[in-house]
C-alpha cells in the first residue's frame, strides 16, 4: 500500500535482522509497504542495487552521482555513461543528483555540471529524476529551469513554499521524509498543507531521519507509514488515503503522466 520513493538499501543497520537485507524487506512489507526504489549515491551504486532489485520485484533502484561525493566521481557522469546506466528496466530513475552548498561549497561548478549531465539524461531516457538540494535552492531551480526538465521529484523536501511552487510549476513531485513528523518542523507542515495532493510522494530516506517516534534512531522502510501518517494529519486525510494518494502519484511519475 506505501511507496518507499527514496531508501538507501545498501546502507541500512541490518543489525536486528543478522544483517539480512530480505528481512528488512519482509518487516516492511508487513508494514503495508509494496514498493522500494533505492537510491545511488555513487556511480557504481548500480552493481549492489541492480542485484537486489533482480531478487525482489517489488524493489526500483536509480543511478546516478550525489553532489556531495568526489569531483572525479562527478566528471565520470557523462551524459552518455548516465544514459548508458539508465537502460535497464529496474532503473526507475536517475539520481540521487542537485546540489548541495552545505556540504560542499568549495566544488560548485563541478556540482552545477554534474546535476545538468543528469537532467540531460533524464529526457533522452524517459525516466525522472531524484534532486537533492540544501543549501542551494535559487541555483537548483534555476537548473531545472535552463534545462527544461519537467519529471522529477525533489526529495527529502525542507524548503520554503517559494521553492516548492517553482518546482510544482517545472512539473516536479514534492517528497517529504521523516522531517515533517518532527515537532519543530510546523513551517515545513505548512508548506506540506499547499502542495496539491496529486503532485505528493513519501519516502524514508533511510538509514536517515527516522520519523516520529523513532526520531534519533536508524531509519529503515518499515517506517514510511508514520510519514504517512504526519501528512495525514496535514490534509485531514485518512492513512489509507494517503497511502493510495502517494501510491497513485509515484505509478504516474514512473509512467511519465
């Protein structure tokens, strides 16, 4: 019933499941949870995760050079190499991409370049894109705009309503973490409350951010729901609603409607 958007599979504390990743996976489809995608942070991501993805049909995976790794990690996403990772079916997006002046302010025009190559590929593929920002809101949309790119999502969403509403314009999905759960987050909520409902994704971003109430500890997919819930509580909707919402929404994204 839940869609995990955005997990990072090969980097959970598998530690209570004797470090059997199928294990997590079975809690959280006792959870409600029916669908993964797991996210690359590096290039060759893709090896570990095309071979999860091959033993779990449930289970999505994306490719692609998160902006905080090594620039010489960046400058081997070409275009065409990104293309070329993007064939398989089991890639259901590119990313995770952006920028992220935070982290790694010292490499902004290696991360400016890198996230364009991953947009560019993303409309010779026909499949979305996964944008990381912090930090660096203005120059990321003004990206997705000069690129044109109208199918993605920005993920793990803490921005402003500014921010959310040029991406909503650009014809992005909006994803919101564990972070909306959290008892300090009322501005983010109040964001939440404007995104309309037909554009809403709900991911983990595990092993990080565990929502309410596991907030401190490790993350892992079982938890979507609880996302779910913090947004059910945001649009006076019912879980169940939420969860066929978000579902519907990440089965349009993947088919590009």
């Amino acid at each position: 019933m839940f869609v995990d958007t955005h997990c990072h599979l090969t980097m959970l504390d598998l530690t209570p499941y004797g470090g059997d990743l199928d294990q997590a996976l079975n809690e959280a489809r006792a959870a409600g949870v029916s669908k993964f995608m797991s996210i690359s942070v590096d290039l060759d991501d893709h090896i570990a995760l095309s071979a999860i993805a091959a033993r779990h049909e449930d289970v999505g995976y994306t490719v692609g050079v998160n902006p905080c790794e090594d620039v010489e990690v960046m400058a081997r996403a070409t275009t065409e190499y990104l293309v070329e990772l993007a064939q398989p079916e089991k890639v259901w997006a590119l990313g995770e991409t952006g920028l992220d002046y935070y982290h790694s302010a010292e490499f902004v025009d290696q991360q400016k370049a890198c996230f364009a190559r991953h947009l560019q590929a993303s409309k010779q593929v026909g499949k979305p894109v996964v944008v990381h920002t912090r930090s660096a809101k203005t120059d990321t949309i003004d990206i997705i705009r000069a690129e044109q790119s109208t199918h993605g999502i920005l993920h793990c969403f803490t921005e402003d309503w500014e921010t959310a509403k040029a991406a909503l314009d650009c014809g992005y999905y909006i994803s919101f973490s564990g972070i909306v759960s959290f008892k300090n987050a009322q501005d983010l909520r109040d964001v939440a409350k404007q995104v309309p409902l037909d554009r809403l994704l709900i991911e983990t971003d595990s092993p990080y951010l565990a929502p309410v109430p596991y907030r401190g500890k490790s993350n892992e997919p079982k938890y979507v729901p609880y996302v779910a819930k913090a947004l059910s509580d945001v649009y006076d909707k019912s879980l169940e609603e939420i969860a066929l919402i978000t579902r519907q929404n990440f089965e349009n994204l993947l088919a590009n409607t």
